[in-house]
C-alpha cells in the first residue's frame, strides 16, 4: 500500500510554480483558489489543466463556470499564494488588485501571466477533480521571477549558474575572496567543531585527487574537486555557510565543465595535505593559512580571470 503522507511528501520533491486559478460564482461574484496543479496540454487546440480537490468549497462553483483564468504569481506574491489558499478569509479579492478580462472573469494584477480559458472539459480522477480549459486571452505581467512551491515552502528562483559563468560576469578576484572567506571560515569552525570522522574524509577525498591519472576525464575531476570543498564545508557544522558552499560548488563545477582547461596539477598535492593535517591538529590559522597558500599556487602565473583548478 502506498502511504498517503509519504506519497505527498515524495511528490513535494518535485518543484511547481503557483497560480491562483480565478472564476465567477454563479452570482457574478469572484471566487479563486490557490493551485500548484496547473500544467500545459496541448499547443492545438492551446489547452491547459488544473485539479481541483472533491471536498473543495468551490468544486460547485468551478462546475458551474463556463470558464476559469489562471493567473501565475511572482515571488512577490506569497502573499496572495497564502491569501486564497485560507480557509480562514471569506473574501479573498477583499483588498486585492483586480480586473475584468477578456471573457470576463477576474485577472489579478502584476502577475507574471494571465490565461483565460473556456471550460473544455472537466474529468473525476480519484479525489480530485481535472479542469481542462481552451485559452481564450492570454497576457503577459510583471518581469519577475516565479513564486516556487518545492518540499512544503515556498521557493525563490537563482539565475542560472551557468549561465552567469559562461557570461564572465564572476571576477576571479571575486571568485578567489569568496573561497578564501567561506572555506577559510568553514576551516576555522572545523578546528573546534568536526569529528574525527569528518577530518577523515577530508583527508580522503584530497587521497582521491592525488590518485587521479594525468587523463582522469573531466566528470571525475569535477566529481573529486566538489567531494573535497564539500567535506571541509561538512566539517565546519554552519547550515548557513553550507548552503552558501553550495552555491559555490555550483559556481565551481560550471566554471570547471564550461570555461576551465582543467590539467593536472600535482604541485597541490602537498598544500592540500597541509590543510589537512592544519584541520587534524585543530590549528584554526594554519588551516586558514594553508587555504590561502594553496589559492595562491593555483593563480600563479595565470590570468585575473581564469578559473579554479583541480
């Protein structure tokens, strides 16, 4: 059998924008719901879906209109995301900046886009409820990012890494400041705060660049150079530096994978041990020192603006 709640909590893996989906009660009032559920059909006919829970209080209403909008929210608009989807507030458009579309049904202001459709079809699925509608009007809102639902909360939208490295737009001085602070950082709190055990990965993974080939392909080189910046993060026990690691980590690979002719470099291979056996012997300066001295190495006689070797 499968769990109901461990089946939601699977299905949260899975990233969604958020729409308010917008109607006309059959007194010509406005009624809306907030939704995750909304998903391309079909280009032609341009058709579009949403599912509706059975138990909803406005199942009747939906069944009832001739047609419905979906209106797709900025990450500024969590709040309008919380607002209709209370079962608490009565009136939802209370307060809320709306107008009158095409076919007449409520579309709500600064949006990122609005679709109208006319009902095409309504389908039963389990405790649900399928509306497919046929676009009628569509338009398109504010230059903004999507709100995010991912893992029960909602979610900002990061420019693309790749995109930002590919377009040259991160210095290397900035890069190299950025790593000598964080790691250097996450070193010093290592010296008080990792386990033995987490040192001895540390050690490991600078062991798994060491024995790398002169030919190891980039996937590895990649793969080894992100396990050794992610143990000294692991080491330093700060959620909030680690997530700020991750990033680099990204940085890092898409520098690696798209700008940097990566090559062999085993003059590093003592500077990594020296930050290893800095971090074992819980000397917090000589483990920041030791960061810094390997930085060095790998920018000299290089361009300001190469990337990080491995």
């Amino acid at each position: 059998m499968i769990d109901p709640s461990a089946f939601r909590q699977l299905l949260g893996c899975f990233p969604t924008g958020v729409a308010v989906i917008t109607t006309r009660s059959p007194d010509g009032s406005p009624a809306g719901l907030t939704c995750n559920s909304f998903s391309s059909v079909s280009l032609e006919p341009p058709l579009v879906l949403f599912s509706l829970r059975t138990e909803s209080r406005l199942v009747d209403t939906f069944r009832a209109a001739e047609g419905f909008a979906i209106n797709i929210l900025t990450q500024k608009q969590d709040g309008l995301s919380g607002r209709f989807a209370s079962s608490k507030i009565e009136n939802k458009f209370d307060g809320v900046a709306w107008h009158e579309g095409g076919l007449g049904l409520p579309v709500l202001q600064d949006c990122l886009a609005s679709f109208e459709c006319t009902t095409f079809s309504c389908h039963e699925a389990g405790d649900h409820l399928v509306f497919i509608g046929e676009v009628r009007h569509m338009t398109a809102g504010a230059q903004e990012q999507a709100l995010v639902f991912y893992k029960g909360a909602y979610r900002e939208l990061a420019e693309s890494l790749r995109k930002i490295v590919v377009d040259g737009r991160l210095g290397q001085r900035d890069i190299d400041e950025a790593y000598r602070t964080l790691y250097g950082t996450m070193l010093r709190l290592g010296c008080v705060r990792a386990s033995d055990v987490e040192i001895d990965e540390v050690e490991q993974a600078a062991a798994a660049m060491e024995r790398q080939s002169e030919d190891a392909p980039l996937s590895e080189r990649i793969q080894s150079t992100s396990r050794f910046f992610h143990a000294i993060a692991e080491a330093g026990h700060n959620e909030a530096l680690l997530l700020m690691a991750q990033t680099m980590s990204g940085v890092l690979r898409e520098r690696m994978q798209h700008v940097l002719t990566v090559r062999h470099r085993p003059d590093l291979f003592p500077l990594r041990s020296e930050v290893v056996r800095k971090l074992r012997s819980r000397d917090a300066d000589g483990a920041a020192a030791a960061l810094d001295r390997m930085i060095d190495a790998l920018r000299a006689g290089q361009e300001a603006a190469q990337p990080l070797e491995a």
